[in-house]
C-alpha cells in the first residue's frame, strides 16, 4: 500500500475529500497535512509539507491543491527532488506520471470539480512510469536542480 501525502490551501480544499476518498477507494494510506476548512492560509506551507514528506520518504507521492494548484506547485517544486507537475484534465495525468514520473501533482479547486479531481487522481495513481527515453530527460532535471551545467 502506497502512502500519499495529501494537503491544500482554502483555494483547494474543495477538491480534498474527493481527492482523499479516490486513494482511498485506490488502496492508499492517505496523509492528510491539511488545511482542514476554508478559512484563508498561505499556500507555500502546504505545498512545501506534502512536498518534504515525498522528498524525505515518509510519502511515497504527493497531491498538492490550491485555486489553480499553479502557486502550490511552484512551492513543491523548490523541495530537491520533488516533480511536481499541475493537471487539468485526465490525459496531462497520464503522461505525467507515464513521461515526467511526476511524484507530486498540483489540482486547482478553482479550476476542475471534485469529480474531475478524483478521476484525475485516479489515473495519475495507477499509471506507470515508462522509463527509457524519459528518464535522461528527468536526469538532465536532476542535473539543473544539483545546480550542475
């Protein structure tokens, strides 16, 4: 059973119990680093949370959401080793995680309905990495977020 780190701001908290009850249904243990209401938080600190929790392997992945999960994204992705990727829609979840091995993914509350998070979510959680071709292209990320040349 894998486990998910899971956290939002007011912006993508009503994206979360979709989220939540879609890994669940998966067979994921959930780790919920909240916010647990609408009331307005700063999202860079739950960004950054689900992020450390994958990068440090206490999660083994990460759904981050805000109101467009673009500025939760941007916070994920400041945590080396962290592929934090926004979706939209169920084919950029596929390809995410089929190409980018993406361990996070950011959803936004003001851009997709709760359904649409959950079969987003359930995608990107069942689909597999292709390796190949993609992986020197996540090795040449690694190399920029090392700060090599």
């Amino acid at each position: 059973m894998a486990k998910v780190a899971v956290g939002c701001d007011h912006g993508g908290f009503v994206l979360k119990d979709s989220v939540v009850n879609a890994l669940r249904e998966l067979g994921a243990e959930v780790v919920d680093f909240g916010c647990f209401d609408e009331s307005s938080v700063d999202y860079p600190l739950y960004g950054e949370k689900v992020a450390r929790a994958v990068a440090d392997g206490q999660c083994d992945a990460g759904v981050a959401m805000c109101g467009t999960g673009i500025g939760i994204s941007i916070a994920a992705n400041k945590v080396k080793g962290i592929r934090a990727a926004v979706v939209t829609n169920t084919y950029m979840a596929k390809l995410t995680k089929n190409h980018n091995n993406a361990n996070v993914i950011a959803l936004g509350g003001r851009v997709i309905s709760p359904a649409e998070a959950a079969e987003i979510v359930k995608i990107w959680y069942t689909e597999e990495y292709e390796g190949g071709r993609h992986q020197r292209r996540l090795d040449m990320i690694s190399r920029i977020e090392g700060g090599e040349r």
